[in-house]
C-alpha cells in the first residue's frame, strides 16, 4: 500500500501532472521544466523529486546538464500503470494544450544564455 501512496501523491499536485505531461512530449533539463511551468528552480527541483522518488521518472547526466524523462515503469507497478494511463489522459485539457504547444519554443542554451 506505501508504493500506492506514494505514486498517488505525487500526481496529487497540478504542477507535478504538468511536468509528466511535459516529459511524454520530450527530455527536459530542470532550467526548461521551471521556465514552462512558472516555478523557482528550487521548487521545480523538489516536485521533479517527488515525482523520482515514486517511479514516475528518472534522470540521467549528460555533460553538465541533469534531463528527465518518464520512467518506464520497472520501479513500480502502480507508477507503470499511471505513466501509460497519462499518454491518454488530459490531452483536451486547454491548459496542458497550451503548456505542450509552447515546449517547443523552450530552450536550455537561450534559458541560460548560451546561444
């Protein structure tokens, strides 16, 4: 039941649902998830932990740049089941319409100023 939980409570919060919906769509840095949703880079870092810590997603280093991407559901069950249910899920909502049109003007080098 903890596992459960755990994954429950992460989608519990609209902005944690925005960053799955973000990363069905493409690997984010912490810099581009902050800029689309609106956040402080401290409080993007602290959802995309939650959403780590319940098998959502995982992140990877590549140079100096961390990225993020959707899990693929070995860690848990509960978060597998989610993660595919997503791909379906709020896709006629016009608030995430408009948060996924927009990732594609997002860039990691123009947010910190390496063009």
């Amino acid at each position: 039941m903890r596992e459960f939980l755990k994954v429950m409570k992460a989608v519990s919060d609209a902005t944690r649902v925005k960053i799955l919906k973000m990363l069905q769509k493409k690997v984010m840095c912490v810099c581009e998830i902050q800029n689309a949703v609106g956040t402080a880079q401290s409080t993007a870092s602290k959802h995309l932990k939650v959403l780590e810590d319940a098998g959502l997603i995982t992140s990877y280093k590549d140079g100096l740049w961390v990225n993020y991407t959707l899990a693929d559901g070995r860690q848990s069950p509960y978060a597998a089941n989610l993660i595919g249910n997503m791909r379906h899920w709020l896709n006629d909502d016009g608030e995430v319409a408009v948060l996924l049109e927009g990732l594609d003007h997002i860039d990691r080098y123009e947010i910190v100023g390496r063009n």
